[in-house]
C-alpha cells in the first residue's frame, strides 16, 4: 500500500496530518487496491453500512417520541404513526430497515460461505462478522418488544424463558433478565436501553471488521491471492464506490416497495394488538430473519438441548476457518463442495419456513431431518471434503482468469456461472 | 444482472411463502374492489363519511376508537368533512374535564382536540355489558388481524344459521369467516339499519364496504400521503439508478474487466 508516501498538498493539510493523520486514513480508503473482479455479491458489505446507518438515523428520532413504559409504550408509537410530522416514514423505514439488514446479511455470509472468504488469512475479519451478526439479533429482537403489542410481549416471554433451562441457575436467570417475576415494565426499560446501546457496538465492530479486512485485502471470486497494487486491482474510488452505489440503489428500490406500498407484510398483526398477559396468541412466532434457528430450538424434544443446539448453530459458524479442510477458497474451483453449497442453503430456506409453522406431524419431522443436515454440513461433509474433493486448477492470476489467457483458465470460465454479473 | 434479478426473484417468492404461511387461517374472504390498494391507491370520501356514519351510529356502541381524534376527521387524506361539519361532529359528543377553579370535574361538549369519546369507562366495565367479551378497540382493528380489511368484510357478512349439529352456547353467534366459528357480537348490520345522509341504499353489503373503508383510514391515517411519496420516491430512484448505471459503465471501460 501507498499510504507512506502520501504527503497532503496544502501546508496546512501537512499540519494537521502529521498530529492526526486523518488525511492519509482518508488517502488510504479511496487508493485502497481493490480485485477488480468482484462481482455484485462483494457490494452487499456497503449495503450493510447503509441499513446500519439507516437503522441509527431513523432509531434517533424514533426515541425522540417514543415512550419506554408497559402502559405508554403502544400508544406512543400509535402517536409516532399519527401526529409526528412523518413518523410513519420513519417508523416504517426503521421496521422494514431491520428485515432489509437481515436480508442483506444472510447475502453477504452466504456470498463469504461460496467464496471461502473466511479462510486464512482473514479468519479474524470472519469471527467479527459473527458476533456482529449475533448482536444484530440480539437488537433485533429487543426492539421487536418495544412497540409492546402482543406478539412483542409473548415473544420476549418465550426467548427470556429459554435461559430458564440452564440447570441450578436458570430460574434465577431469567428473573435477573425480567427485573420482576414476569415480563414487565422494567423489562422494557432494560430492553430500550439495549436496543439503543447495541447499534454502536456494531459500528465499532464493523470499523474492526473492515480494519481487519484492509490487512490482508478482500478476497475475490477467484478466491487467489493477488498482488496490490498491481494490474488485477483497481482503486477503491471511483471504481468500486461507483458499483456499490449502483448496488445500493437497486437495494433501495426493493426497500422503498416494501416502506411505502406493504409496510406490514413482514410483521405479524398481533403486534397491533396491545400486550395482554392474560391472552396468549395462537401461534407466536418470530419475526422470519430468526425462523431457522427457531425450527431448530424446536425440533429438540429436551428444552436444554433445543437451546444447545440453536446456539450451536449460530456459534459452529465462528469455528467454521477450522472445519473447512480445503486450501482452495472459491467454490468455482470445487465442483462438489459447489453443490453441498447448494443444498445448505436449501437446507437453510426449509428450516426458515418449518419454523413458520407448528411444530408437530410432518413439520417436526421435516424440521428435524433438516437440522441433522445444517450440522451434519459443517461437522462432517466440510472436514472429510478438504481431503477427498478433486478440484479444478485455480488460475495463477485474476487477469488470466478474466481474459482466458492459459488453458487451465479454459475451464475455471466455464465453471464460473455464479459469478458472472452480466 | 441476470443474477441480481434471479436472487430478486428467489426472495420474492421467499418472503410471499413466508407471509402466506403467517397468516394462518386460509379462508376464502369475500372480495371487493377496494380503491385505496395499488400504487395509485386514494380512499373514496364518500365511502369513508358513510363509513364513519356507520360507525358512529352502529359499531361506537360498543367499540373505542381511542387513538383517534375529532381534528382527524376533517383532515387530508381522510373523510375530510369541512371544518364546520368536524366542528359539528365534536361538538355533538359530552366529554369530562376539569379540574376546574372549584376542583369540580365538569362535562363539556367535545372540541376539534378531543379523542374519540368511548362507549365504556374502562375494560372490565365494556365486558361486563357484553357478556364477558371485549369489543375490541377499534384504531388499527384492520391491522391487528391476519386477514386485514377482507377479513373485517367478510366478517360483517358472514353471519348465518349455525350448521346442524353444533351448539352455540347464550349470546355465542355463528359466523362462518371468524376464527373457530364462533362470535359473541350478534350480527350488527341488516339492511337500513341507518339513512345514508347522501342517499345511498344501506344495504348491509354497502354498509360493510364503508365502514371497513374507514376503519382503513382509521389504521392507516397517512396512506395516501404514503403511496404518492412512495410513486415519487421509487420514479426518483429508478431515474438515479439508471445514471449511475452509465457513469459506472463509464468508468470501468477504462479497465479491461466487466461490470
């Protein structure tokens, strides 16, 4: 990288970087040498950062009216969608905000599942990811309780209740996690108060997250180690800040479908009914972004051991540097982990929408069948794969493999479907 | 691109699934043309002043509505009745006040301000006059349930003899679009039950299209202002995109790699 040689123009430029080099971090992210074959499953780590972003801006105001008490709470928010001047842009935004987040991350971990971007030498930048992830729902779905309507109120209930299963200290636990003996207005106070602390959390994690990735560099469809800078890379700016904005503009047309003409699709509508201790609803599910885990939690007959598993689920993916045997990174040049690739991501869709529906006859069993095979993925097929997989010659550079210079490079292209963003 | 639109395809389809899915009870609703959906969507004014004429008269019996205010009423984007009419509805309904100077609470006509007065102090009284059942409020009713406005609908007409073999306990109704079938409110709509003020036949059909119409509004007090900013906001965006999409072209024609 350039960023030693780089000295600002100006003398008072000079000044100031040589106390605070905020100039040659800036220098540093617009040079920042780039693969330049990249395709549109990269532009997702930008999307991110915008419905982060989004997320704060629109969570500002929204607290700025919002009340966090158990008697408030639902009228305040009725008060945001009435008499605040464009709450229910806002609010809706902010709502709608959290799935498009989700939407975007699955994309982006599953993009980093295909290439392999999670092996050596960015295993760090990948852990981080994670717990990212894990925050997000965490704030996900505490600020589902907040509006307090029914589904809020019976969703908490349920998830705090699942610490209730650790042995000895359980109880206490999800006492401790209630401030009361059942879910109540000091829940919803410690709730708020979460919510608005996680976001930033997330934005430090996410400046370590793209600190860590600036070290080695990003990975690349090709999934090869490249030269930078050198004629496989082009600058950040303008080449990749042109493309991620082209991205995220197709992004936001999707969002703005579902803000302005169905808002309330992706909600249940017993969250517009008020929280009600004494009614339970007929069926309380998560919002659709926690339905996988949701059917795994579930299709475990042993409470404990649905909790085990559900965490496992999440936390066997930080592992994951470590269970995946192979050297090659890209599934482009695996033509059998190409397919297991595949079925995980069915696998993961089948599991979303068993946890849409009861638990119980061909449902249960489908569910069960469908978690066996999500660990049986990344605590079998992965390790044993690395060894006996016969993978397809990688190119030795990302310009061979974009002009088809050597013979080899002859069948990476044709193995290359996924990737082509034309 | 071809990508792209394929991956937009696949969650389509995906969140469709998983809203279908949600909505658990998959009942054929009564359909109607309702002119607040689309793009373009505006409510009918007339539809919603006999609507809020059906609900003033038939449901505020029974059912608050305690989220709505009289202002609301004349406002854009709703059944817009003029300023004097409004002032007229408010003025209509009694509402407590005070304290005054004295310390007496006192009852004075609504003002333009005032919510929605309610039929009931409080929950335990509103059940104690319906045999145990809540009717529920009303504000965002339509939002609150599975089916949304065919749902509401449907539920208004679907009031018949309950099917041989089945026994509806005292003041238990049967109504076929109600979940389990079974419903503590007697069917509140028979034809001319009310004289629309502007002549329209009050047929229990028309009187269910108008009062779902504004219980609509009731939910969604800013759905026009939301599709005509939506219409705007999404033209806007395509028109961006689309340029952006060249400049990008644009400058990575100067590297042999394609975008």
């Amino acid at each position: 990288m350039s960023d030693h040689d780089y000295t600002p123009s100006s003398k008072v430029g000079k000044w100031f970087n040589d106390r605070l080099p905020l100039l040659t971090l800036a220098n540093h992210l617009t040079d920042y040498p780039t693969p330049k074959n990249l395709n549109y499953w990269w532009t997702f780590g930008g999307i991110l950062t915008f419905c982060l972003i989004t997320q704060i801006v629109t969570g500002l105001t929204l607290a700025m009216h919002y009340i966090a008490h158990a008697d408030m709470a639902f009228e305040s928010v009725e008060h945001i969608m009435r008499d605040v001047n464009y709450g229910w842009l806002i609010r809706y935004i902010h709502a709608n905000g959290a799935s498009m987040f989700f939407l975007a991350v699955y994309i982006h971990i599953f993009r980093s599942l295909f290439y392999g971007s999670y092996k050596s030498p960015r295993e760090i930048i990948w852990i981080i990811g994670i717990i990212i992830y894990l925050l997000m729902m965490a704030a996900a779905f505490m600020g589902y309780v907040l509006p307090w309507g029914q589904m809020s109120f019976w969703g908490a209930t349920v998830i705090t209740n699942l610490f209730s299963a650790i042995p000895l200290v359980g109880e206490g636990i999800v006492t401790w996690l209630w401030g009361g003996y059942s879910v109540d207005n000091p829940t919803l106070t410690r709730f708020f108060t979460l919510h608005y602390l996680i976001p930033f959390l997330i934005l430090g994690l996410v400046v370590l997250h793209i600190w860590a990735l600036h070290v080695p560099g990003n990975n690349n469809p090709v999934g090869i180690d490249i030269k930078k800078p050198s004629k496989d890379t082009v600058p950040f700016h303008p080449y990749i800040v042109i493309k991620d904005g082209f991205a995220l503009l197709m992004f936001m047309i999707v969002f703005a479908f579902f803000v302005f003409y169905s808002p309330n699709i992706l909600g249940h509508a017993d969250n517009y009914i008020e929280a009600n201790p004494m009614v339970t609803p007929a069926h309380i599910v998560p919002e659709w972004y926690l339905l996988p885990f949701y059917a795994i939690l579930r299709s475990v007959p042993d409470k404990l051991l649905g909790v085990v598993a559900m965490l496992s689920a999440i936390l066997i993916l930080a592992v994951l540097p470590w269970l995946d045997t192979s050297k090659i990174r890209s599934a482009v040049f695996r033509p059998l982990y190409k397919q297991f690739y595949w079925i995980l991501v069915a696998d993961v869709l089948i599991l979303g929408y068993m946890g849409a529906m009861p638990a119980e006859g061909l449902y249960l069993l489908i569910a069960r069948v469908a978690t066996a095979y999500y660990f049986l993925h990344f605590l079998v097929i992965l390790p044993v794969l690395g060894f006996k997989e016969k993978t397809i010659p990688v190119p030795l550079s990302i310009t061979e493999s974009v002009l088809g210079g050597s013979p080899n490079l002859a069948t990476a292209r044709n193995n290359e479907s996924f990737d082509k963003s034309k | 691109m071809k990508n792209l639109t394929k991956l937009f395809y696949i969650l389509g389809f995906f969140f469709l699934t998983t809203a279908y899915s949600f909505s658990a009870e998959k009942v054929d609703y009564l359909k109607t043309d309702w002119s607040f959906k689309g793009l373009f969507g505006k409510f009918d004014r007339g539809s919603l002043q006999r609507g809020y004429q059906v609900y003033t008269e038939v449901c505020a019996a029974c059912h608050s509505m305690k989220y709505l205010s009289y202002r609301n009423l004349g406002e854009k984007g709703g059944p817009e009745f003029s300023e004097a009419e409004t002032k007229a509805i408010a003025a209509s309904f009694e509402v407590l006040d005070g304290p005054n100077a004295d310390g007496e609470m006192f009852t004075r006509p609504a003002k333009l301000s005032d919510k929605f007065v309610m039929p009931y102090e409080n929950v335990k009284a509103a059940q104690a006059a319906n045999g145990g059942a809540y009717p529920p409020d009303m504000s965002v009713l339509v939002k609150a349930r599975g089916g949304g406005v065919d749902y509401i609908y449907s539920l208004l007409q679907g009031y018949e003899d309950a099917p041989s073999g089945m026994t509806l306990d005292d003041g238990v109704h049967y109504n076929k679009y109600m979940y389990g079938n079974k419903i503590k409110m007697s069917a509140p709509l028979s034809d001319g039950i009310i004289e629309y003020g502007d002549g329209t036949e009050a047929t229990v059909e028309q009187m269910s299209k108008d009062v779902t119409t504004f219980l609509m509004w009731a939910a969604e007090p800013h759905l026009e202002a939301r599709h005509q900013m939506g219409f705007k906001a999404i033209i806007y965006l395509i028109i961006l995109t689309v340029l952006v999409y060249f400049s990008m072209k644009k400058i990575w024609s100067r590297v042999e790699s394609e975008v």
